[in-house]
C-alpha cells in the first residue's frame, strides 16, 4: 500500500484505505494522526497561528485525549516548555510520527495573558510563519495500544511562540488532529532586581577572548560583554558585564545593583546573515535590523524613569590586574523579541557616563517553526569550527 498525502486536504494517494483519519473540523490542519491497524496518514503543513477569545472546552476524537502539562510558574524571561500526552481510550491503534516537532501535530496553539484581562498573548514574529512540508523518510512509527498513552518526545515552548515576558498570571491550550486539550494555568513571575550582595565582585580567572567584547577605555575603566557559548544551544540569551582597569592606578565605578537601571542605551541587531537572499522572504524583511522590544521592553521604557528615581546609587572601587563581573545577567530575550534564531550583535553604555561595551556576538537558539534545517545553524557549525569547539 502507498502512503497518502494531504496537503490541506487536496491530495490523496491511490490505493486501498485503511486507517480512519481523525477530522480537523475545527481547525485548518490536515491529518497527522490516525486510527489504524498498521496503516499511516503523513503529516502535512499547517498554517499561521489564530488564538480564539477565550479557552475552548476540552474535545476528544474516538475516545482518544489530548492532555498537556506544564510549569506552574516561570521568571520572565525563562522558556516555557509544554509536554504533550495522548491517551488512547478507544479499541484501535493509534499512529503518531515521532521524529517531526509538535508543531506540526498541533499548530492550534493558544494562550491568554496576563491576568486578571486575559486578553489573547501577543505572538512572537516568529510565529506566524508557515510550516513547512515534512521530507520524505523523516516519519518514525509510533504511537499508543489501547488503554495506553503516548507522550510526544518533543515539547512546544510556548514562550518560543508568544511574548510572556510581562509577569502576571496566564493560561494555555493546546488544538490540532481534531481533539482541544485541558487548560493549563502559569504565573510568570518578575525578575529579581535587587543584589543580596555587592554589584561588583571580582570574577575568578580570565574571561574567554573569543565571546568576550571590551569596548575603549574610559577614564582608566574598560566594560566589557561576556556571553558563555553553549555547545548544546541555550535559549536563555544572558550577557555578562565585565570591568577592568587599564593602567596603575585604582579606579571606581557607580552602580545602583539593578540591571535594568545601571546599563542603559542597548544596541541589538539581528539576526545578522551575509546572504539575505538565501532566506525566506519573511526572514529577509527583518534580517540584519534591530528586533522589535518585547511587551516587557515597552514596559521598561515607560517606567524606567521612576525605576530610576528610586535606586540608590553606591561606589565601587577596581583594582588594576583584576577583572570584575556584575552581580547578575542581562536577559535580552527579556527584553526584545528574539524569536527569529540566528546570530545578533549586542552592545551596552553604563548609565550616566560614556562607558560602553565592545559588540559582541551572541546567538537565539530558538527551535524555528519550520522543519527543514534552518541557515542559522550553518553559522553555528561554521563558528564553532573557527573557534576549536567540538560539536
């Protein structure tokens, strides 16, 4: 027997049918699942997502359920994995691909929030693209027996597809193959500004030359950017701030303790790609310019004056020969949309003087929503390589 294909519905295959395929009356998917004796219906592309007012009731098909589960809160900033779970209650086999991403099998993603509005979330700009169509051989045979459940290998990050950067409390709901999963309710929570400790403390040993930019001395002072590549893809974008003193002499600097108030005037650009027409045209329209702020960075930009009257400001003294490192990160995946993976360069000034940092390149690591391998990881592969770093 021949596999069928579907693409939206349009296309079948000859051959005799033997699996009875779940129908997607309520959303615009095709088939990715079916009810079968050893029989299979492949995957097919899926469309831009749409997010309905409010949560739908939960839905099975032939007595077989869609259940999700997630963290009951995260920090801003922080990923946001959903594990995806269908139990089979029915008296038939049900198949499921198991090396494809779930977006694939669930397009329907959905998400309110903040609370208590629960207006729909704003999707990333790296949502909306369209998925691609599956290459051939890249279908696993899997699935539950009767009785049984089946847990895709594969989790949706939600926080990949919508901007749940601003704290408060949201809910999320799963649709595709015909079924409308449970509800599932988080909290984001909002970063921790204030330092238990000093600002400053000096770092042990060297930064790393090749992630790390030092931007032009400054009355003795030199700050500079750290960001740890992470051989297995962090999707957490965090950059280190570094000062040296470059001379004999001792200098200090000024510090209030709260990243968000002592480095101001960001530069992001990105992602950043040599051969723009190699891309997809919507890649290509916001390649190599700044990312748009994400609901967090809008919110910083209207109270970060009060944010800034209500610090208190303290002086810290450097040593020549030693290297200082910032209490905590700056999260830029806090504070601009990054969805879109691939390499970006970032830069720094110090709030209230000419200090700035070099332009170092930093990496989004984001699973894209699409299936072929995207050309960002090429960059990847080819900067590691440059710097000696295994794969």
């Amino acid at each position: 027997m021949k596999d069928r294909t579907c693409r939206h519905g349009a296309k079948q295959s000859a051959g005799r049918r033997t699996s009875v395929a779940f129908a997607a009356t309520l959303f615009p998917t095709c088939v990715a699942c079916a009810l079968t004796n050893g029989a299979f219906a492949p995957l097919v592309s899926g469309k831009a997502l749409t997010v309905p007012r409010s949560p739908q009731p939960p839905r099975s098909v032939h007595n077989a359920i869609l259940m999700i589960v997630g963290p009951s809160a995260i920090v801003s900033g922080e990923k946001l994995d959903v594990h995806i779970t269908v139990v089979n209650h029915g008296r038939h086999f049900i198949l499921i691909s198991g090396l494809v991403p779930s977006d694939y099998l669930f397009p329907s993603t959905w998400c309110w929030g903040p609370g208590p509005a629960y207006t729909r979330t704003t999707l990333f700009r790296n949502a909306p693209i369209n998925f691609a169509m599956p290459q051939a051989g890249s279908v696993k045979r899997s699935g539950a027996m009767p009785g049984q459940r089946h847990r895709l290998r594969i989790p949706i990050n939600f926080s990949h597809i919508f901007d749940l950067t601003m704290p408060g409390r949201y809910e999320a709901q799963l649709a595709g193959l015909g079924m409308v999963s449970n509800v599932i309710k988080f909290r984001v929570s909002p970063p921790n500004l204030k330092p238990r400790g000093a600002a400053l403390l000096p770092r042990a040993g060297a930064a790393p030359q090749f992630v790390t930019a030092w931007g032009k001395p400054r009355r003795g002072v030199q700050m500079g950017a750290y960001w740890k590549f992470n051989t297995n893809g962090s999707r957490v974008v965090r950059v280190r701030m570094l000062f040296r003193v470059v001379g004999h002499a001792p200098r200090s600097v000024r510090l209030c303790g709260n990243p968000e108030v002592d480095f101001a005037k960001f530069r992001l650009t990105g992602p950043m790609f040599k051969s723009v027409h190699a891309l997809a045209s919507p890649l290509a329209r916001i390649a190599n310019r700044p990312p748009p702020p994400s609901a967090y960075g809008h919110w910083l930009s209207a109270h970060g004056g009060a944010m800034k009257a209500s610090v208190r400001w303290k002086r810290y003294h450097l040593t020549p020969g030693k290297i200082y490192q910032y209490w905590r990160p700056v999260v830029l995946n806090r504070r601009y949309d990054l969805s879109v993976p691939g390499p970006y360069r970032f830069s720094a000034r110090l709030s209230g003087s000419h200090l700035t940092t070099g332009t170092v390149t930093v990496y989004s690591y984001v699973q894209p929503r699409s299936f072929n391998r995207p050309l960002y990881e090429r960059y990847i592969d080819a900067w590691k390589k440059k710097h000696g770093i295994s794969q």
